[in-house]
C-alpha cells in the first residue's frame, strides 16, 4: 500500500522508500458495509488539496482485495491443487476473474508490453510513441504496471484512445508482492492486478494478452523474453500464434541483437523464428501487432478458445512453481546446454529471475548483504554467453535506476 500511495516516483529503492516513510501507518475500521482503510504518515503525493486521488484510492482497494482474496480464496481454501498445472492455472484464472480484467464479448485487444523500468529517456519516449500508435490501432494496453517500459505505452495509448473516441480504454497492471514495493504503479494503470509469486505474473501475462511487444529492459525484460519462448517451443505449443516483437529506438539496437545472438546461441533458430525485431518504428510495430492479432482471433475461433483467457496454451509445471532465489537454489540450477530448448528456457528463467530478486527484493537484497553474491555455475560455453550478456546489461546501465554504482547480486563461475 505504501508503494501504492508512492505511485510515480522513479525510485525503484524498497528499503530507502520504508526509511522515507518510516512513520507510516496503515489502520482498518471494521464498518457494516466492510472495511474502511485509516492511514498515517502517508506519501503526499497520494493527495490533491488534502484528498486521496480517486486513481490512487482505487489502486489502495485493488491491493486490498487481491491480497485478501488470494489468501482466503485461493491459498486456505483447499479448492485449487496447487501442486498441479491445471490447478495453478486455474487459480490464475480466478484471481484475474474478480479483479475483473476477463471481459466476455470483446475482440482481440490486449497488446501486452514488457520492457525495463530503467531506460534512458529516449527509449521512453519511443514506448509513447509505439503505445500512441496501439491506441489509435483500439487495442489495450497491459503492462507490469510500473515506470519506464511499464508506463510509457499506457501514457501513449491514452492519447490515441482519446482520438479515437475510446472512452473504455484499458491500461492492465499485473504485478506480485514482491516486486510491487519496488515498482510503485503507475497513475495511469486503472485496473491492478496482485499475483501470488512472479511465475502465476508470468502466466497471468500471457494467458490474457493477445500478442507481445517488447521494449529496451534488463534482467527482467530477458526473463520475460525466456519465459514466452520456452512456452512457445513446448511441442504442445508449436502451432499456436502468439505475436511477439521487440522493438526500440536505434539507439536500442544493440540491446536486442545481444538478447537476438544469446537465444540463437542457446535455445536455437527455432526460438528466434518465434519473434520479429523492429527497430525505431512504431507504426510498423502497431500495425504487425494488430495483424497478428488477427491470426490469434482466427485460431480461437476454429478451436473454441475463449477470447479473453488462453486456456489451450500448454504451460510445463517447471514454468508455473514459484522459484524462490537463495544461493543454494541459484547453485543448483542445471544450466546444460544438453537439456532440450523448452526445458533450457525454463532453467535460464529461473537464473535470470533470481538476479532481478537480487537486484529489487527487500529479502534478497539482505540475504546477499550477508553470504555474498550468488554463485552461477553451468555449462562452460553457455557462462561464457551469459557473462557477456549480463555485462553488456550493467555497462548500459540497464540494471537498476537508483544508483551509477552498481555492485552484481551474482558471480558467473
């Protein structure tokens, strides 16, 4: 809640946001009609002349009933296996259900955009620009919720939504406990979404979203990036269209060609077939994005597939457990450049995982505070890829945005 009332700032600190703000407090009043939340202390920002804007007050409630829901609902009532594929699967569906962003009736409109929250100021023009041209385009915008790439896309649709006439705009922010505090929503997210753990985010993000565009990021934006593709090469998966373009200004290029070789290198050209690059234009990015759009509506037709919820994409249960990052898991990880693609997709999506938990979670942070950097071991030629490109990350400063210095939570063995 306190990252809530936070909303806007372009820290990305947990801990110096709970030292701001350490006198903080949150009450509840018990009332006939349910809780009424007290708070103490609380960012000014959150306030216009003494009162609560009505974006932050209905971000404060999605909290609320997403935390009180999953618990109750989800975690304590037994009703979800959630040691099986199936039953995660449909706790994701449920959770997303009554937060009401499952729409029946609706065409094919959610464009879901990835990318960093710590991005040079061009680059963040530019997701304006490609998020203008989506908006004219009337499709939806759903995002991780935070600043940078997360923001940016939402901040352009407005405006081309509002060209349009488009007075139902959707700008979805999906998010888990454990990266919200670091990631403060954006003002613009009107509809919020609190996952249990970063792998159900994951699901959520491509159960609802009809295609992907993927902006400039990091650590994180290359998870993401691993997580789709190791789905998508799921023999289950093949020949199911799922659109996904990473797309940036010129300056960008060299981000994408680094990510581009890395999964050639690693996961194959059967990997790389699964996506399109297109640099510095955004009309071009819309207009493929709507297209493919068009091929994933056509595919759920002729297999009576919902439209608002993937219900036919296979998800492997190794893509669906939580990952808890600890530095005896990290070790562990069977980096092996033998395993077949989906499976080696899964595994680099847990490594890179645990360096944005490293980099971002309060409880990680202390836990590398005290024992030291993760130790990654793994084949020889697949660390020597991987230490390229996490270096070629911290040279473009493209790791965190509070601080130039910045120390790696990992050592590549």
């Amino acid at each position: 809640m306190l990252a809530v009332l936070n909303s806007g700032s372009d820290n990305d600190d947990a801990r110096a946001l709970q030292q701001r703000f350490r006198d903080f407090e949150i009450g509840f009043i018990q009332q006939d009609q349910g809780l009424k939340i007290s708070l103490s202390a609380a960012p000014g920002r959150a306030f216009v002349d003494g009162k609560m804007i009505r974006g932050t007050r209905e971000l404060l409630f999605a909290v609320l009933r997403d935390l009180v829901y999953t618990r109750n609902e989800i975690l304590d009532s037994k009703r979800f296996d959630m040691n099986s594929g199936a039953g995660i699967t449909d706790a994701v569906f449920h959770i997303a259900r009554n937060a009401g962003i499952l729409v029946r009736g609706r065409d094919l409109s959610l464009a879901v955009c990835w990318g960093g929250h710590a991005i040079s100021r061009e680059e963040y023009d530019y997701t304006k620009q490609v998020g203008y041209e989506i908006g004219l385009r009337g499709l939806d915008v759903c995002t991780g919720c935070g600043p940078g790439a997360m923001k940016g896309p939402m901040k352009g649709a407005t405006i081309g939504h509002a060209k349009q006439r488009i007075r139902n705009g959707r700008y979805i922010g999906i998010t888990e406990p454990g990266i919200i505090a670091a990631e403060s929503p954006n003002p613009i997210v009107n509809s919020l979404v609190i996952m249990p753990d970063i792998e159900k985010r994951l699901e959520a993000f491509v159960r609802v979203g009809h295609g992907i565009v993927v902006f400039p990021g990091g650590v994180g934006t290359a998870e993401e990036i691993l997580y789709l593709l190791g789905i998508l090469l799921h023999p289950k998966n093949r020949n199911q269209p799922m659109p996904m373009i990473m797309t940036g200004p010129a300056t960008a290029e060299p981000y994408f060609r680094r990510i581009d070789d890395f999964v050639a290198a690693t996961l194959g050209e059967e990997a790389r077939s699964r996506y399109s690059i297109i640099i510095d234009d955004p009309i071009a990015v819309a207009r493929e994005i709507r297209s493919g759009m068009s091929d994933v509506q056509e595919f759920r037709r002729e297999h009576g597939d919902a439209f608002y919820f993937n219900w036919r994409l296979e998800i492997p249960l190794e893509y669906q457990k939580p990952f808890e990052a600890t530095h005896q898991s990290m070790s562990e990880l069977n980096i092996d450049e033998d395993l077949p693609p989906h499976e080696l997709a899964a595994v680099l999506r847990r490594l890179f995982s645990g360096i944005v938990s490293g980099n971002v979670r309060e409880d990680t942070i202390v836990e590398i505070e005290q024992q030291g950097p993760f130790v990654i071991n793994g084949s020889a030629r697949i660390m020597g890829l991987l230490d390229e490109l996490l270096a070629s990350f911290v040279a473009q400063k493209r790791m965190k945005i509070s601080g130039d210095d910045y120390q790696p939570c990992y050592r590549v063995s």
